[in-house]
C-alpha cells in the first residue's frame, strides 16, 4: 500500500531565509516573479510560524493571475463573500500549522471594510526592499498599524501599546495619510491622535478613533451604508474552496468501538478554518428502544429510515452551504461481513442507506489491534473487535476513496496525518478512475 500522496512543490532556485515559513517564502517568490509591485502589510516578525494572516497589498494588476501562481506554491483560494477586496488563501504545512495569506488590492478599514481609501496606489510606490519581501515605507506603515487599531479593531489591546507607540513615533503629522485623515475628520485630528498613541494611553485613543470612524461615515454616508449593508447580506454564505462550485466536502470516519472516531472528528472540525459539522449516523447502533421496536412491525427499520432522513438532509444542507461535513460512520458499514442483512427490512434499510445517506468525498478507517480498542472503551471484546478490524481493512481495499491510519499513534499524529488528507482530497479532487484503493500510511511501532 502507498503511503500519503502530498502536492509536489514547485521548483524554484531561490533559496528561502530561516526566519520565513517556506509555504509564506514561496508565496513571496511567486509574486516577485510576477513583475506587478506588491508589500507585506504587517507581522514581518512573525513569518516563521505565522499565527495569523500574512496581510499582503497587491497591485490590481496582479489579481487575475495571482490564484495561479499562489495555487502552484500550495496555497489555495476560499471564496469569502462581504469583505471588499479581501482574498483569502489557505495552505497547510505537513507538521501542521496552517497558512493564511489575507491579499488586497486596495486599503480599506473598518470590521465590515465600509472606510475606503484612495491610498493603495501610492503606498505600493513608495515600498522598500526588506530582504526577500516589500515593506510599506516607514511613515506609512506606521499610520497603517495605528488605523488598523482605531480602525479595524477599534481598540489597542495591552499587548499592542508598546507596538502602537513605536508606530507613533514613526509616524508624523505632514505624513501623507496624516492629511488624508484631516480631510474627512477635521484639522489636528491626526496629531491628536499621534498623542495619544505615543503616549500609550490606549482608551482615549479608542475614543479619538470612534470619533474618526463617525465623522468619516458622516463625510460618504451613502457609500459606507451601502457597504455595511451589502457585506453583511454576504457575508451569511459560508466561505467555500475555489474551484468546488460551492460545494462543501464530506468525510467519513470507519472502525470500531475504541478506535477513536469521535475524537478524531472532533479535532478535524475544531482545527479546520473552514466552517465543519459534525454528524453522527450511527444506522446500526443499538439504542434501549430496540427492544419495543423490535416487537413493533417495522420498527427497527422506521428507526433507521428517521436517522437516514435527519442525518442525510442535515450532510446535503452543510455540503451545499459549502461545509466540511464530518460524518461518524457511514452506510459503508453495512457491507461489512456479519453486517450483510438479507432479510427483507435488512435489504431496504441497506438500499435506504446508500440512497438516502450521503456519499463520502473521502473515507478514513482508524486501525488498531483489538486489544488496543477493548482497552480503551472496554465493549465487546479483543477478538470481537480483532474480527470488526479485519473487516474493515477489507472494506478499505474496496474504496477508491479510503484511506488507513494507524491509530495506535498519538492522538496529535493521526489528526494531523487526517486533516492533511482532508485537505489534499478537497484542493486535489475525487481520485483517479483506476487508482489503488485503501491506502496506507506509515505505521509506528505497536
């Protein structure tokens, strides 16, 4: 069996410095080869491991190309409706951590992007060189930071004061966004709020900076209402890959009792940044009513039909709205052998299941000795649940779509080695008509 397929990264003689994450090194790359001028808004201190956005400008110009040259580097697009020119791309390191590049082609402020500015254009031409990336110039990057904090986030945080006033002391009144400022708030607005902020005081800065945004909005009142309004009617459609058509992506996790499947799911959806739900099927699980159902006609099967209906339209409503749809288990379960029911309410709970239930862009078998699994929840025992992993290994080798992770590793491991899976099948598609099924990763020792 093959191990992990991962994207083949592009080739490229630059060599990357230390201090830059080689997914955020190859990103810059690709947009100096493209000739259009671009910079690096903030957060060049944090571009090993980046912890938040990578906030990027970019020249007009470059944006009908720039989903190509940055999907090559293994970033990809998300459409996020509502937020101006805001172009978000996602990438994910093979330890882990995920990249995000958040790309404009103009300058705008405030939570729903209603502040626009004509400042893009002469920010990029007055950028300078930092190593292998552009930094706005000194005074704009300075009033650059101390908007986004009055502005954006309408406050300065503790731990941004001292950020804030080094800002502060860049930046000048004569600087060119300076007047800008005074032109829509009122004479000396800015000076004052360059006191303020030099001298840390972050809750009267906040004041000054609610003012600003008022007195801006009092200036085009129109446009930043039509704005707030119209972003925020956008902003109700869930963020989607690029290129899925706004189709969301569901994943299936298999195995027995004790194999971990809820845990796994659960740390999927928590660390994903896209928008995941969890739902649990469960066709076959037994529950205190199997005994007065099973003396009902129709019973048993009415239960599954009623769980088949909930589950499948929540999946199918999650997966339009562009969601990753994490299923606990799936109809694959009842061709397992021993689960083959030939009865007839066995046969139309089967079909029922693979009709109504929906069907996995990918599937997952947890595999783990059965007296690893007994272990760990204490249900049925080793060599029942020894049987039931056989069976899905089995089962595996079926699925073109499957995939086997050992889970007698670390929790953190096999989350990581099942998210890096989720996120290849959704950036790289269904797989290949004839490709080989039930893929296996490394194992560890037991």
């Amino acid at each position: 069996m093959s191990v992990v397929e991962g994207d083949q990264s592009v080739s490229n003689s630059r060599v990357y410095p230390p201090n830059i994450h080689p997914v955020v090194a190859r990103a810059f790359s690709a947009l100096e080869d493209s000739g259009r001028p671009w910079v690096l808004l903030r957060g060049e201190e944090d571009l090993s491991r980046p912890t938040g956005d990578v906030d990027i400008l970019v020249a007009p110009s470059l944006l009908p190309i720039v989903d190509g040259i940055l999907r090559e580097g293994g970033l990809h697009r998300v459409h996020a409706p509502g937020h101006g020119s805001h172009r978000f791309y996602l990438g994910l390191d093979e330890e882990g951590p995920w990249i995000k590049l958040d790309i404009v082609s103009d300058l705008t402020f405030g939570p729903l992007q209603q502040w626009v500015t004509p400042l893009a254009g002469d920010c990029l031409a007055r950028r300078v060189r930092r190593g292998s990336f552009w930094l706005p110039a000194p005074a704009d990057q300075a009033w650059l930071q101390i908007l986004h904090l009055v502005m954006d986030k309408g406050r300065i945080p503790a731990d941004r004061v001292p950020a804030a006033r080094r800002a502060g002391v860049a930046a000048a009144e004569q600087d060119a966004i300076a007047r800008l400022i005074d032109q829509w708030t009122g004479s000396g607005t800015a000076s004052q709020l360059l006191r303020m902020v030099r001298s840390g005081s972050g809750e009267p800065a906040a004041q000054l900076g609610r003012h600003i945004r008022r007195a801006w909005t009092r200036s085009t009142p129109a446009p930043v209402i039509r704005r707030i309004v119209v972003n925020r009617i956008q902003r109700l459609v869930s963020p989607t890959l690029a290129g899925r058509k706004s189709r969301g992506h569901v994943v299936a996790v298999l195995g027995p009792d004790g194999a971990g499947k809820t845990t796994l799911l659960r740390g999927i959806g928590s660390g994903f940044p896209l928008p995941a739900k969890y739902i649990h099927l469960g066709l076959w699980t037994t529950s205190a009513l199997d005994p007065i159902l099973a003396r009902i006609p129709g019973g048993r099967l009415g239960k599954k039909v009623l769980r088949l209906l909930k589950g499948g339209a929540a999946a199918r409503y999650h997966r339009r709205r562009g969601r990753l749809v994490l299923l606990d288990r799936a109809a694959y379960d009842a061709l397992l052998p021993g689960s083959v029911d030939l009865s007839l309410g066995g046969r139309i709970s089967t079909a029922l299941a693979f009709r109504l239930g929906p069907t996995p862009d990918a599937v997952l078998f947890l595999d783990a000795p059965g007296e690893l699994m007994f272990a760990r929840k204490g249900e049925h025992s080793p060599e029942v649940l020894e049987g039931w992993r056989q069976a899905y290994r089995g089962l595996a080798e079926q699925l073109p779509n499957a995939w086997i992770l050992d889970a007698r590793q670390p929790e953190q491991l096999v989350q990581r080695q099942a998210t890096n899976i989720v996120w290849r099948s959704m950036v790289n598609g269904p797989p290949t008509p004839g490709r080989r099924t039930g893929r296996r990763l490394p194992e560890t020792a037991a």
